[in-house]
C-alpha cells in the first residue's frame, strides 16, 4: 500500500514539474534573423532595444497574424499597417534615441539609439 502511495506520488510530482517547466518557457521570443532587424511577433517588437550608427538602414518585420504598424513618437516616420510578413524600413542619419511604438497597439514599444 505504501509502495503504491509512493509511487503514485513520484508520478504526480514528477508531472506537476513537467507541468512548470512548460509554462515558465511561456511562448518562445521572436529573435532577428538579420542584423539591424525587428522582429514583430507576439505582439512585441524583438529585440526592444537596438542601438546603431548614423547611416544605418533598420529593418521591421511583422511576424504576427495581426497588422502591425512602425510609428516614430516624434512623427519622423510611420508605416502602412504591416499584414505578416511584411516589412518595414527607415534609415537613421541622425544620432538620437528614437522611441517607437505600434499605431494599431500602442502598448508594443521600443527604442532605437543610434550613435
């Protein structure tokens, strides 16, 4: 009796940590593929942060299947709405930090600091 308690248990707790280790990996990130890349997906932008040099070209690209759009706070560019996979491109000739969010889902934010 006792052996089947214990094995019963071994099995419960060895699922139960099976079961965690599922959900703590969460929906796996979207990682660029390119240099200078943004990936969309997920509802995020990837990486969130990039920092570049003057004369660089970065590129968007929506990985969702949702239209996503590429808006700069300070109105220096914006993007059609961006169907999955679509892209998106702008080059940096300026030094700055340029903050950057989704038209369509305001809360998708990052920041592109170009030295």
């Amino acid at each position: 009796m006792l052996s089947t308690f214990l094995r019963r248990a071994f099995v419960l707790s060895v699922g139960s940590g099976m079961l965690i280790a599922a959900l703590a990996t969460g929906l796996p990130a979207a990682q660029a593929q390119e240099p200078n890349e943004i990936v969309i997906k997920n509802f995020m932008f990837s990486p969130m942060s990039l920092t570049v040099k003057a004369g660089t070209t970065v590129t968007w690209k929506n990985m969702d299947g949702e239209p996503h759009s590429v808006v700069n706070d300070a109105g220096m560019f914006r993007s059609a709405a961006l169907d999955q996979n679509d892209m998106y491109q702008f080059k940096f000739d300026k030094p700055g930090v340029y903050k950057v969010f989704c038209g369509i889902h305001p809360n998708m934010k990052a920041t592109i600091t170009v030295q």
